[in-house]
C-alpha cells in the first residue's frame, strides 16, 4: 500500500495524540519561560549629570545587565513566545536565526532553556568574544563571510526543518508594543519620581527595528510628548532610508559598530514612528563607547557609544535653546566582547581609528560643555 494512504487511513484519534503531546510540550515551555521572566530583575536606569549641561538629566537604561548581557535578551524571550504560541515550534525542533551576535547569544541561552538545538547564521567578522559565548551556550554558528549572505543562509536551515526566530522579520510584532513591561513602559515607570519624568528626547539604534518601533508606538499610546530619535552610524540602510521614505534603500558606507547599521532597510523598520535620525561616524561611536567606560566605571558596546554621541548632540541643541529637561537612551551590550576589537588598540590602529583625540573632545563637551571642532554639531 502507498505510503500516502496508509496517512490517510490513520485514525483521527491518532492525531488528536499528537496534537495533545504538542500542545503539553508548549504549555511547558511557555512555563519556563514565565518562570525565567519571573526570576529576572528589571534593569537599571542610570542617571548620569553632565556638567556641561545644567539642567539637563540624562539617563542611561543599563540593558547589558540582563543575563545574556543585552538588549536582545527582551527580543529572544519574546522571539521563542511568539514562535510557541503562533504553533511554530514544536519539541525537539532546530531552531535558526541570523544575528550579529547579541541576538544569537540570547537566543542560544533560551534554546537550551526549552531543550532545542540552535545555530546562528553570523558574519565570519562578527566580534569572536560573541561567537565563544553563543558556543558555551551549547549553540552552533554557522559563519557567512558576506553579511549579506545571512537571511539567505537562515532560510536555507529553516527549509530543511528548522524553526526560523526570523528576528529581522519578527522584531516588531513580536513585541508587545502596548506594554507588558516592554522597555518603553519600563523606562517610564523608572522615571515615575524624577524632576522631567516626560523626557525631551528617548535615543536608541536600529538594528530589527523593534526597539524603536516599540517605544515609539508606547509613546503614541501613551499620549506624551516625548520625541524619538534613532542613533545610527552614517550612511546606514536606516538613515537612507529614513530621509527619503524609501524602504529599497542600502548603506552607502560600511560600520564597525555591531548591532546596528544595517545594510538594507530591515522589515521591522517603521519610519513613522522616529522623529529624529543622527548619524554618527565610527570615530565617534568609538570614543563615545570609551569615554562611556570612564564616565560608568565599565565598559559597554559600540551601540552605547553611538546613543551617548547623539544624546550629546541633542542636548546641545536643547541648550541653545535655554531647553530644559531629561533625555532618556541605552546602554544595549556589554563591553567585554569587544576587547578584542573596539577596545583593542592595535585592531584599530590597523583600521586607521585612533579613538584618542575624539575621546578627549568629547569628555571636554561633557565637563564644560565647550563644542570643539565641528564632528559634534547638531
Ligand atoms: C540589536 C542591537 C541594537 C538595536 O536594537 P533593535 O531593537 O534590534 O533595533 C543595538 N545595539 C546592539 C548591541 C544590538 O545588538
């Protein structure tokens, strides 16, 4: 007998089985996940005075505190959710996703949580401090030498059977925008008791979109007047995209910062939502993230370096105004996995950055507030 038949013929009750063992095995796992979230803290707001700027509050939300060290352990989290209760994802099931790496790293954290083998699809340029840790997780990288290549290669697992996380797809509606204790609610809960508890200004990156799509579209739900700014390095696929309204637009320059940049304009991508786009040099992104070491006591990831530039900016701006009042941005990774890049010397001597006269720039900016040099003008 055709094998075809022999499905046809089994009894419905067989697959009501298995349907039941499908269903108990997800009930679990979106059990430990409620679990994990319970045991997590919230992450810290940190509030830092510039005394170039009086008057001005600025706050830093430390997102490198989460257990998998960035923001992406938010996304993950609800990334396995979505996948679990869209009946995407069944037990024993590969689970892939591409990732610059803090995405990965999360990911590969939840996957051994609920069990699951997991690879990401990462750039063979990709920080190896990241690659180690998706490895100790228990995860597989699968490495692309051209970053483009990436979506390409997490589609190519996904149609062999793997459940595709699709961050870049998923981000932005895989979030709960209208609260749920995302971090647009989170933040302003934290700001509940401060002198400027609206901010002027919230600065983030774009890397899937969902940081800022979620805040933005948190702050129109809320009715504030608060104004979104997405920091990005210069020439990205967002800030090309952003200024001509043109979702078919590329990067027209290279980043060394990870996590944002983006070649092309991502899906999760909602220019509606932005008020603001600052782009920001490498250069710049680079001595902001060192003089972040120097003004926290610890070290934070080059996206951190590029939200400081452009919270500086705007607060320059403010003040020329006689503006008062607070701008709220994020810390999104941990340092450490990029000492062997971003805060490795040698490695940027041999790119041409010497992150030194940018850095004493800057802090003089912030202790005085004295612009020198035109790289920081609004
Ligand atoms: C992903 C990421 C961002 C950008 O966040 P999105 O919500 O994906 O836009 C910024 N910094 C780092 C280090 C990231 O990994």
């Amino acid at each position: 007998m055709p094998k075809s038949v022999a499905t046809a013929c089994t009894p419905a009750a067989s697959f009501a089985h298995a349907g039941t063992v499908q269903r108990d095995w997800c009930g679990d796992a979106l059990a430990k996940l409620r679990q994990e979230a319970a045991r997590s803290a919230d992450t810290h707001l940190l509030k830092l005075d510039l005394p170039g700027f009086p008057g001005i509050a600025f706050y830093f939300k430390d997102e490198a505190a989460h257990p998998t060290g960035s923001l992406k352990h938010r996304l993950a989290r609800s990334l396995f959710l979505y996948a679990l209760c869209n009946g995407r994802l069944q037990r024993g099931q590969p689970v892939v996703d591409a990732s610059s790496g803090s995405t990965a790293i999360s990911e590969a954290w939840f996957a051994r949580l609920l069990g699951l083998p997991f690879t990401a699809v990462m750039p063979a340029c990709t920080a190896p401090g990241k690659i180690g840790d998706v490895d100790a997780l228990g995860g597989t990288c699968d490495l692309v030498d051209d970053p483009a290549d990436v979506h390409a290669r997490a589609a190519w697992h996904a149609a062999r059977g793997a459940c595709h996380l699709d961050q870049f797809g998923l981000a932005e509606r895989a979030t709960d925008w209208r609260g749920n204790n995302n971090i647009a609610e989170s933040i302003l809960q934290q700001l509940a008791l401060e002198p400027d508890p609206e901010p002027a200004w919230i600065v983030c990156g774009a890397g899937t979109g969902g940081t800022s799509a979620t805040i933005g579209r948190y702050l129109r739900y809320r009715g504030l007047r608060t104004r979104l700014c997405v920091a990005d390095p210069s020439g990205s696929g967002f800030a090309n995209g952003w200024h001509s309204r043109d979702r078919a637009a590329r990067a027209t320059q290279p980043t060394l910062i990870e996590g944002i940049g983006r070649p092309r304009v991502e899906p999760g991508f909602v220019f509606e939502v932005v008020d603001a786009v600052l782009e920001v040099d490498d250069g710049d992104s680079i001595a902001a993230m060192w003089l972040l070491e120097d003004l926290l006591g610890r070290r934070y990831g080059g996206s951190s370096g590029t939200n400081l530039v452009a919270c500086l900016r705007l607060a320059a701006d403010m003040r020329s105004r006689g503006e008062r009042g607070s701008i709220v941005s994020l810390l999104c990774d941990r340092g450490e996995r990029y000492d062997r890049t971003l805060f490795d010397r040698e490695w940027l001597r041999a790119r041409g950055i010497d992150p030194r006269p940018a850095r004493e720039r800057l802090a003089r900016l912030v202790a005085t507030g004295a612009q020198v040099g035109s790289a920081m003008a609004p």
